[in-house]
C-alpha cells in the first residue's frame, strides 16, 4: 500500500532535502496499472514550490516497495530495492563519468532522471522524473516492438556493455569494486521456495497450448527444456571465462519507454530503461537474448543475424571512441559462442513472459494479497489467461522459429534458421566470413 499526501510530502522533502525544497504542495495524480509493477507500486506525483516569484514544478513518479510483511519474508523485495538504488546511485554516476572523461558524444544515458531515494524500515522509495510528462510512452505489450525499436534497444545494449568492457581494461580495481556492489537479485528470486519451478510450468503451459498447433517433435524438445531452467538461472554463467558485464537484467517490453519524432509518430528518437533491480554482473547475452525473444515480432525473427550484427557494431564502435579495440576486449568468435550457450537465458524466461504480456490489467494478481493470504508468489502466476490467441500466436513463432533448442557438443544451438544450418552454426552469417 502507498503512501498517502502527508505521507508522500515527508518522503519527499527527505529525497529533496539537497535543493532545499521546504515549502511545496503535492498531489497524487494516480497510480499505474496492475501489472506495471509485481513486488512495488508506482504513484505520479505533482508538486510545486510555493515560493510566488520562482515557483518549481517537478512531474514525479515515486517507485515504493511493498510493504506486506508476508511477501517481504517469501522474496527478496528489499534486495530487489538496494539493488536498484545501488545502480541509480553509484553505478549510473560512475558511467556517466567514465564517459565524459572520453569525450562521448552519444554516451548511453538512456535511463529516466533520478532524484534519490529513502530507505526506511519496511519500505523503500525512489524517486524519478514523469517520462510520460516530456513525452515518453509505453510500447503496446501485447504487440511485438517494430523493427526501429528493436534497433534502437540493441543499440543502448552495446553502449552499456562496452562501458563495462572498456572500465575492466582501462580501471580495473575500481571496476571491481564498482561490480561487487551489485545483488543477484534473480538468483535470491529462483532459489526461494515462493517461486520454485515457476519458470519450469511456464515451459510445460506453452507446450500444451501449442499441442496440434506445432510438429510434435519441436514441442517435445521445447518441453524438455524445461529441466534446464534452474542451471541456466543458478550456474549457467559461473565460469571464469564467461565475458561479463554491468547488464540491465530485465529487458521485457514494459521497460521500456520510448519518444518519437515529432514529424513521424511511429518513429522512435530515444529510449529509457527501467527498472534497474535485476542488474548484476554477467554475460551481455543475457540482456540480448532476454529482451529479444520477449518482445521481437514474427518477421524480425528472420533478420536476427542481422540485430546481432548491429549491436556488436555498437559495442565495438563504442570501445573505439574510448581507444579500446573490440577484438581484444570481446572478440567476434567470442561472442559468437556466447550467443550460443547463453541464449537459453532468453528462451528461460520467455514462457512466462509472454503470458504476461498476453494478460489484461484485471488478471492481474495482488502479490502482497496473495501472500497474505497464505499463497506462493508463483501460485499468482497459474492463472488460465483470456486472451489465448494473443499468447498463443506469440508463443507460436518463437517456439516454432527461434525458440527449440538441441543440445551439442556441450553448447546449445537454435536449429530452425536456414543460416545457422549454412553457415558455421554462428547465426550471423555474414560475420562468419569473418572469422
């Protein structure tokens, strides 16, 4: 439950305490809908200075915790919360910095305004400008991204990565302290009993909703699947030589908000990422493959190698700005194979995903209910959705094109694409003429 107007008036004179905001009003404007936000909520905020010959307006949205007791003792909310405020108070700053030192023209800043955050017992609060008040709205989750916002997303994907690659190389110790920071919130989340084998009937519900819909053999391949989940989410990147970075952690479509140009409304300008609490340190597949196979459409799918192929130009043209070389740093052959061994992040999360992109804003389950009343946070997930024709499309062609995976040779490899079967199993042609 969020706080009322008094309530939302202290928190924010304790965030905006350094621009000496004592004498303003606020007004809750209203909350978001249900399903924008699973374990916090989210309130639109006016306020307004009451100083009569300089007036300040600030368009807020403050990010509150739940605050249930019963959920806070099933998952780590509280982790979840310090995670995110960790990345908006020294991780984002520490990149903005690293990036001014070079002289970026085009940095990665692709993350809405911060303006603090307050801890407090049994809650926890950020606070950001509105995006929605300069322009930013969010992208239809029941539709597939265009191609244009595919683009745009992979694009930021390998400038935030390369940051990362070019900070190991160039400032190593604080790198590493910097990264040690960070939570693995996602594991915390898989290794609680509230949400054990929640990823794993995903799996299972996609299968029998495509039964008779798909060859047998591609779905007895993609239910199978389902017994690796817990390694991909526990150990799949604990190795040594796992190439790792700062990434985003949860890429599905409702972190996103995009601005268009103003001559071309389906056009997209700029970017920002959201909700920063699954951020760890890990492969840059994660992010790629994760937002990938939850948000890309039918006929993009058909163009992977080519959405590959641009963003490790982006990375690569990134580290060259900042006088680094990406065929030292992240080669192509490398990161080539890690496509191939950790895509299977992607296709762990998409079962679930794509339900929740399917399911309509009174489907949604109250977490901090449902913990109160005793049940598991993956029990509010079991829901039969409406709109199976809208899930059962999506599900449809990343199952049937993308989705199946094989095992060989210790590796997985996506078998479906005719460019794969060509081409050296790469799954970007092109680039393996290169290699």
């Amino acid at each position: 439950m969020v706080g009322n107007e008094d309530e939302t008036r202290s928190w924010l004179k304790f965030i905006f305490t350094e621009e000496n905001l004592d004498n303003f009003s606020v007004k809750i404007l209203g909350n978001s809908e249900k399903g924008d936000g699973y374990v916090g909520d989210i309130v639109f905020v006016h306020l307004i200075t009451d100083n009569a010959d300089f007036p300040k307006e600030y368009n807020l949205v403050l990010k509150c915790s739940k605050r249930s007791q019963a959920l806070r003792e099933k998952v780590p909310i509280e982790q979840a919360f310090t995670n995110e405020i960790y990345i908006y108070n020294t991780v984002l700053p520490v990149f903005t910095e690293f990036q001014h030192k070079h002289g970026i023209e085009k940095p990665f800043d692709s993350v809405p305004k911060y303006h603090g955050k307050l801890i407090r017992e049994n809650v926890e609060v950020l606070v950001f400008e509105n995006l929605k008040s300069i322009g930013y709205t969010l992208w239809n989750k029941k539709q597939s991204l265009t191609r244009k916002h595919v683009n745009m997303v992979v694009t930021e994907y390998g400038k935030l990565h390369a940051i990362s690659l070019a900070m190991q190389s160039q400032q190593p110790e604080e790198f590493e302290e910097l990264s040690s920071g960070l939570q693995d919130v996602l594991k915390m989340f898989m290794n609680s009993t509230a949400v054990e084998g929640m990823f794993t009937r995903s799996i299972y519900e996609v299968y029998d909703l495509l039964k008779g819909d798909l060859d047998d053999n591609i779905l007895i391949t993609w239910k199978n699947f389902g017994s690796q989940v817990n390694f991909i989410f526990n150990d799949m990147c604990e190795g040594s030589d796992v190439t790792k970075v700062i990434i985003h952690g949860d890429c599905w479509n409702n972190n996103f908000m995009f601005k268009y140009s103003p001559d071309n409304e389906s056009l997209p300008i700029k970017v920002a990422m959201l909700d920063w609490q699954m951020s760890n340190f890990s492969s840059p597949i994660l992010d790629l493959s994760y937002f990938l196979f939850t948000c890309i459409s039918e006929e993009d799918i058909e163009d992977l190698d080519d959405i590959l192929r641009l963003y490790y130009k982006s990375m690569s043209s990134y580290l060259s700005q900042v006088g680094a070389d990406s065929s030292t740093l992240y080669p192509l052959n490398i990161f080539l194979q890690d496509w191939k061994k950790y895509c299977r992040f992607g296709v762990a999360m998409c079962g679930l995903l794509l339900k929740i992109c399917a399911t309509d804003s009174d489907e949604v389950v109250d977490l901090a209910e449902a913990a109160e009343s005793g049940d598991d946070f993956s029990a509010a997930f079991s829901y039969d959705v409406k709109d199976k024709t809208n899930f059962k499309n999506r599900a449809k062609y990343i199952v049937n094109e993308l989705m199946c995976v094989t095992e060989h040779s210790s590796h997985y490899r996506i078998f479906k694409r005719k460019s794969i079967n060509k081409k050296l199993n790469t799954g970007i042609p092109e680039l393996a003429d290169q290699t």
